[in-house]
C-alpha cells in the first residue's frame, strides 16, 4: 500500500470526516451536518449507522490484523487503533487516503473494515 496526502480543511470531525467524505466523493460541510443528525460524529455508533446506510458492508476477516500486512481494493473505509489512538482512513484500491505518512499508519490494528 502507499499513502496520498489528503487532508481536507474541516471545521470538526477529524478522520471520520476525512475518510468518508474521500470515500463518497462527499462536501465536508455537508457530511459534518448528516452524521449530526445521527449523532456525535466520533462515536462508533454513528459512523457506522451512516457507512451502512451508504451501502457499505461490514467485512470481518481483516479484525485484528495489521494494515501494512493487508491489501484492499475497491472503495474501503478501515477503522483501526494503535494503543489509544484510534483512526479511520479510507483506503481506494490499495491506496490509502490520510494525512498521516505510512510509517504513522503501517502499525495500525484493525478493527472494522467498509467495504463499498
């Protein structure tokens, strides 16, 4: 996998914002306003309300695995942490979609990945 920067200027929101709105090809602005009528953005709970209510499937065999170990493609969204910092990022045909370098994410556990 390799790492093209995106990093979109957000009022709020942070990762959850930033994989989605790449994933959707979706106005920040916009995203921010529907995942608050959800609830609170950063909550486990309400993106994955929104992801599956945007036809994305939760797929189980990457839990737990490390992201520079997988390989996706097609449209993914990977929720994954690195001892108390949890991150999402959304992952285009093997290529990864952040802000952060490959070295920040590569030690990533994942948690959840949506695929579209």
């Amino acid at each position: 996998m390799r790492v093209e920067n995106y990093n979109p200027k957000i009022a709020e929101g942070g990762c959850v914002v930033r994989s989605i709105s790449k994933s959707l090809n979706k106005n920040c602005d916009i995203l921010i306003k529907e995942l608050k009528l959800i609830g609170n953005i950063a909550d486990e709970s309400t993106f994955e309300h929104y992801l599956l209510n945007h036809n994305f499937n939760i797929i189980d065999n990457y839990k737990d695995k490390f992201l520079k170990d997988i390989s996706l493609d097609g449209n993914n969204i990977v929720f994954a942490h690195k001892d108390n910092w949890y991150h999402m990022i959304s992952v285009i045909d093997n290529v990864i979609y952040d802000k952060n370098s490959m070295s920040d994410l590569e030690d990533l556990k994942i948690i959840k990945v949506y695929k579209k």
